[in-house]
C-alpha cells in the first residue's frame, strides 16, 4: 500500500530514511515492520484504506502493532 501510493511512499521514505532496497532488505525484522504500523497508524484515513485493501476490520492493524516490538503504551488516567 505505502509502495504504490505516490503521496505516502516520499513521506515515508523521508521519515524512515530508507531506499528502496534496504526498504526489501528490511522487510522481515520486526522492529521495521512496528515502524512502518506506527507509520500507518499516525492517520485514520491511511488505517482504513489498509484495511478495506486487506479486508480486515481497522481495528486489527492497532492489534498486529501491539505484536511487535516498539510499542509505546500511552496511559491516561
């Protein structure tokens, strides 16, 4: 999704800092792939078009990225 979209793939790439090939290199590890959730996560829009695109409910992105490593919990009271 982030590949083929032409407004989100140059923001990515910038906030991440990688090129295309470290982006296939780094396709497995974990901790890349909480990045790139949390990236997704960062707008509502983007969270459901992954989701309409996998045919997943919105909420299940927010449950993969609580899988891997990273995740900061917010807590408010």
């Amino acid at each position: 999704m982030i590949l083929a979209d032409e407004n989100l793939l140059p923001r990515f790439l910038a906030l991440t800092g990688c090129a295309g090939d470290e982006l296939r290199a780094r396709i497995a590890d974990p901790n890349f792939l909480g990045a790139v959730l949390d990236f997704i996560l960062e707008n509502d829009e983007t969270v459901q078009r992954l989701a309409d695109g996998a045919g997943i409910a919105p909420e299940t992105v927010m449950v993969a990225r609580t899988r891997l490593p990273g995740m900061q919990v917010e807590w408010t009271p």
